[in-house]
C-alpha cells in the first residue's frame, strides 16, 4: 500500500517536472504574475481586508474622489450620453472633464467598473488593485526574460526579483492610489523597447509604448520620460570607451541618444491632445500648495532618514499629508543585495557602474532637494503622497 502510494507520488511529481520542462517560459511568466497576487492574499486576510473582512482599500482618495468618478464612466458609457465627458454639471456647480477623464479613466482596469453593479463596487476595487498586481509582476518578468536572460541559469529569480518589483514600497503603500499603477506596468516595456532601439533595433515599438504610457497615465508617464532621459544615458555609457578618438567616442555615444531623444518626442506628441486640458486639472487640483520653483540648497529631509526605507515596515502613515514624508524605495534584502554587488561584479563595465552611479545620486539629490523634487512632480509639491517617483528608484 506504502508503495503504491510512493509510486503514485513520484508519478505526479514526475508529470509535473515534464510539464515544467515542455512549458518552461510559461511556467515562469504564471509565478512571476501569481506570487506577488498570492503573497497580497495571505497580507489582506491577516488584516481583515475585503474579500476576508470588512476593512476597505477605498481609503483617502479613492473613497472619496475615485469611486464616484468610476460611477460617473459607468453612468455615462451605458447612458449613451458622452458628453459628461466633456462637461458635466455633477462636477461641483459645472465644469470641464477631459482632464479629469484623462487622469483617472482611461485605465482599461476600468471595465470592471462598468460591467459590475454599483452595489458590487467592493468586488471591484479589490480586482483593480489585486489582478494590477499581477500584471505588474508579468511586466517585470517580461523584462528580465527578454533582454537578461531570465530563463537561462537561476531562473527561480525571474519570479523572486519580479514580485520585488510588484510589492516594492511605494507600490504597497499607495494602494488607494491604483491609478498610478499602470505606468507601474509601462515602465519595464518601456525601458525593454528603449535599450532594443538603443540598439540598433526599430523605433516604432519604443514609440507606441511611450505614446501609451503617456496616453494611460500622463502624470506618471512624465515622470517615465524624465527616467527615459537618464537611463539612455546610462545604458550608452559603454560606448563612451568605443572608438579609435575622442570624436568618435563621442559620436558613438550621442547619436544614439539623439535617435532616443527624437523619438521619445514622438512617442510624447502622439498623446498632445491630452496635454492642455490634463495640465490645467494637474496645475488647479494638485498643486498650488507652495510659491512653485524657488531654488533652495535646504534639506528637505534628513538624508540618513531614508536608509529606514529600506527596510520592513518602514511606513510612515503619520506625515505623508502634511508632508514632506519619506520616499517607498523599499525592494527587500535580495534586490538590495544585488544593487550593491553590481557596482563589485566585474564583468559590469566601468563606464556603466559610473552612469548607475550618477542616476543614482540624482535620485539622492531629488529625494532631499526640494527645487530637483518639484522637477519630477511638474513643479509643485504634491498635496500628499510625496516623492511619487520613489518608485522608478525600485526599479532601477
């Protein structure tokens, strides 16, 4: 009976292994998008959120902005009356919404708002956030597979360094905030297509992402493309060594970063009918809370401070109103430790472990300096949330 039952369990074991094998790369896309939705299942009914108890992640914003916003697209979608998209009297005494639409509706997530019952809601908000986070990890996973041959050697860390990115800090902190998770999911597509046209491969698939991107999320797609600038810098910083004189070290380097700055411009432009009426709503709804760029060598936080950061439960919930709270850099040991080998490995080219050296600072720069912080945030202080690019750092 023992052995039959041993027989039967190498059988399963065995099926399993070759079906691992004929389907490897799917294998690693399914954990790198289910691992970090599993482990957010296990947190969630440790604290009781929905669906396992009867706390809510409609919390700050989102139960006070976004959920109304999201009846409002199913209201007027299913009305038949779409031009609430462009005026609506439901905005305080009247006013224009293509701005307000552009921010916040147009994340294809959105359709669970539409196609759910408003008494549903609840069933909603938790898909959005929780099926996001598996996107995000598949995104990551894509990146790795593609262009750093995620599934040759240990390809366990496909899916480990995938959900390090999905569960970083900011992206677990900021779960009222789930509109910025799509540029979450932009950004390794970006950067895969970005270092693909660097080199040498086509613009067009680089353009179209950061075009959609921008179109998704346009406050954070700047934020991308302020990230796109510096990483082209850093990824081309080999071919600074490339060439038999200085001029064609030179030429070697900046021509490319052209080709990228050109065609990022493009990808930009693509989405200009979005541009005016999402800047005035940014410039009217989420600023305005300071006297704008002022240039200031004050520290704006204690720079020692954001070491806590990086460790777990480095949340502060007290001071991210009233600001300026600490940046979610938060990526866990493995990523952390990986960093800081990077600059010790010595296959990495010199020329790179200086360019990763320099973004890197600038982001310690932005992080401290409030002039170089605004520059990420459209020149204003965000009403809350602060450092809303502490994310890219976990990233790169």
């Amino acid at each position: 009976m023992e052995m039959r039952k041993k027989i039967q369990e190498q059988g399963w074991f065995q099926s399993l292994m070759a079906f691992y094998k004929g389907h490897r790369k799917a294998c690693v896309y399914a954990a790198s998008a289910f691992l970090p939705m599993m482990i957010m299942l296990v947190v969630w009914f440790f604290m009781g959120m929905y669906p396992f108890g009867n706390k809510s992640l409609m919390a700050v914003d989102f139960g006070q902005q976004y959920i109304s916003f999201y009846g409002f697209l199913k209201e007027s979608l299913l009305s038949g009356d779409w031009s609430g998209f462009l005026y609506s009297f439901t905005k305080s005494l009247g006013g224009e919404m293509t701005g307000v639409v552009a921010y916040y509706l147009l994340s294809p997530f959105n359709i669970f708002y539409i196609i759910m019952p408003l008494g549903h809601y609840s069933l909603a908000v938790f898909l959005t956030i929780w099926l996001r986070y598996g996107v995000i990890g598949l995104s990551f996973a894509h990146l790795l597979i593609r262009r750093y041959k995620g599934l040759s050697g240990k390809v366990w860390l496909v899916p480990v360094l995938a959900t390090a990115y999905a569960l970083s800090g900011m992206l677990v902190s900021y779960q009222m905030n789930p509109i910025f998770y799509d540029a979450m999911i932009m950004l390794p597509l970006v950067i895969l297509n970005l270092e693909e046209m660097l080199d040498g491969g086509r613009p067009y698939r680089y353009i179209l992402t950061l075009a959609l991107t921008v179109f998704l999320q346009f406050y954070m797609g700047y934020m991308i493309c302020l990230f796109v600038a510096l990483y082209a810098c850093y990824y081309m910083a080999p071919k600074l060594s490339e060439g038999k004189n200085k001029k064609e070290r030179l030429l070697n380097y900046f021509r490319p970063l052209f080709m990228a700055f050109f065609y990022s411009v493009l990808g930009f432009l693509a989405t200009t009918f979005l541009f005016a009426p999402v800047i005035v709503n940014l410039l009217n709804s989420k600023g305005q809370v300071d006297g704008g760029m002022t240039f200031s060598f004050a520290l704006q936080i204690n720079p020692l401070d954001i070491l806590s950061k990086l460790m777990i439960g480095g949340f502060d919930n007290n001071s991210w109103s009233a600001g300026p709270s600490l940046p979610n850099i938060y990526v866990g040991a493995l990523a952390l430790i990986g960093a800081i080998l990077y600059f010790l490995t010595k296959s990495v080219h010199r020329n790179r472990k200086i360019g990763a050296g320099i973004v890197l600072l600038l982001f310690f720069l932005s992080f401290i300096n409030e002039f170089v912080s605004k520059i990420w945030h459209m020149g204003q202080n965000p009403a809350g949330f602060f450092f809303r690019f502490s994310w890219i750092v976990s990233f790169f």
